[in-house]
C-alpha cells in the first residue's frame, strides 16, 4: 500500500483514475484504429508510425495513458521526424503482458516490438512520468540503438525514499472502476474509442500492476547499464503540486531529482516549462516538440 499511495500520488497527478465510461449501442461498430497490430508472440501490441525522415522518436506515456493521447502531438511532430506512439501491454489496443510488469520487461517489448514491426533505428526515445523509466533503461540497454533521450516531468529510482512523505497523508485517491461515465461530446471517434479501452478492465489491471512493480521497476533503472553520452533534454513542469508535510518540502525534494537527471549525461539540458502541470504534453506540447527536434538535429551532428 506504502508504494501504491506514493506513486499514485506522484505520478498521476493531473490523472483521474477509472473514469471509465458506457459506450451507447451504436458505438459498439467495429474501428480500425490508424495504427498497426503486432503479434510479439504471447501478447499482440498496438504501434502507430507517422512520417519517414530520421531518426525514429518513439514515445512512452505516463502510467494510466495510452498512444492517444499523445496522437496529435505525434502527428505535428512527424512532419519533421519519423513519429512512433504505442500502447504499453494492457493500455488502449495492446493486449494484458506477460510476466511482472516492471521496466525491463516493458523495454523487452518495447524493443521487439520494434524488432517485429520493422521500426528503423535508430532512435530518440521520449518518456513522461513512469515511461521515463522505459526510456533511461532503453537506452542503457541497447545503447547502439539509441541516439538520444528527452525525459518529460520523469519519474526518478530514489522518489520512493525522497517522497516517502506521502505515506504519512490520506490524501492519494483510490482506484476506481465504474463504467458510468460518457465520453466527452468533444473527442473524436478515436479518442472515444480510447476513453473506453483505456478505462476497462484490463487498463485498470495494467495500472495496478505497474504500481505494484513500481520498487522493482525502480531498482531495475538505478542498477542498470550506464546511461550512453548522448544528447539528453530534460523537462520539468513549472507548477507546484506536492505539499509541504511533516516539515518536508516534497516539491523541492521533486526538483532536485528533476535536476540529477541532468547528470546522466554531459550533453544533457533542462528546461522548467513555465504555468506547466505534470502533464506538459497538454499544457505546452510546444514546448516538447522544440525539445525533441533539438534533440534529433544534435544527433545528426555526431
């Protein structure tokens, strides 16, 4: 509970968990999401590629988000640079995982998806909150593979400890499941298909799953290969959002996490992304595209 209270809290904020909505008759019909399935063997995964130009930016989400959200991002950003968004095993179209659902079991998938799908490398890969994790380990992990690393309000090894503060608050809320909640009017077809796949049964198990191996997942970055000498941008949401407890200023303990990232590499940056929740792929995408274009045009120096 102590691990599950803490990430929630963190990593979720700006979340809001099982809002899980009641798709009327007629939205049942079958849809084709834009992307592709890919059989890995034991699970089938979803990917969706845009544009062609070099390097490939793969991106994950944060924990209980899915490739959709991230899809209108993607696509600006594929006009400049081949753009690949994916649901992690259990999220939108991806089927539940195998295994313990820690971080080197989701950078395995990630990386034989890429291997199944033909995804060509090599690549950027881009993390928020929780799929920060993927993306450090990614590229300690195949580090021929990767050319570079942006890190969006990432989740840090040591939060457990730093932020264990929030153990000692009754203030994470709990996981719900209804299925009570419509679709907003305002998504398209897509996104409502999204809204519904992603507040299911098998969403809610993934999310669940994911906090449980969250120390592990933790432990598997801090002790894994070293990070490679490559361009690395970090971003940090400008907004306050954890309290003061017990004489802790938990906010600041975020910040200074935020800033060692920075020391994974010597070309590595950092940006406070000013009236920014965690969320900044909402808040400023602007903000994240610039950064990651930076970082594919330092790559193709090298």
């Amino acid at each position: 509970m102590r691990l599950i209270k803490i990430a929630v809290y963190l990593l979720l904020v700006g979340f809001v968990f099982g809002s899980t909505p009641a798709l009327a008759e007629e939205e049942f019909k079958p849809f084709q999401p834009p992307g592709k399935f890919i059989n890995l063997g034991m699970h089938v995964m979803y990917v969706d590629c845009l544009g062609e130009k070099s390097p490939t930016v793969l991106i994950d989400v944060g924990l209980a988000d899915s490739s959709a959200n991230w899809y209108t991002l993607a696509k600006r950003l594929s006009k400049n640079v081949r753009t690949c968004v994916y649901d992690r095993a259990g999220y939108g179209w991806s089927d539940p995982g195998p295994g313990n659902r820690t971080t080197a079991q989701i950078v395995h998938e990630l990386n034989m998806l890429t291997e199944f799908a033909e995804i060509p490398g090599p690549y950027v890969i881009v993390g928020h909150s929780f799929g920060g994790f993927t993306a450090r380990y990614f590229a300690s992990t195949y580090p021929d593979k990767t050319a570079g690393v942006v890190l969006i309000d990432s989740s840090h090894p040591d939060q457990i400890v730093r932020l264990a503060e929030l153990d000692k608050t009754n203030k994470s809320a709990p996981l719900k499941v209804s299925r009570r909640e419509p679709a907003p009017d305002t998504m398209t077809e897509f996104e409502k298909r999204w809204f519904f796949l992603n507040s299911s049964r098998k969403a809610t198990f993934a999310q669940m799953n994911e906090l449980k191996g969250f120390k592990k997942s933790a432990h598997e970055v801090k002790n894994s290969a070293p990070f490679p000498d490559i361009p690395l941008a970090v971003l940090t949401r400008g907004k306050e959002l954890l309290p003061v407890l017990h004489g802790v200023y938990l906010e600041q303990e975020w910040r200074e996490m935020q800033k060692d990232l920075l020391n994974l590499s010597d070309k590595s940056w950092q940006v406070i992304v000013k009236d920014s929740g965690h969320n900044i792929y909402k808040d400023a995408p602007d903000e994240i595209i610039d950064n990651i274009l930076k970082v594919v045009a330092l790559t193709k120096n090298e």
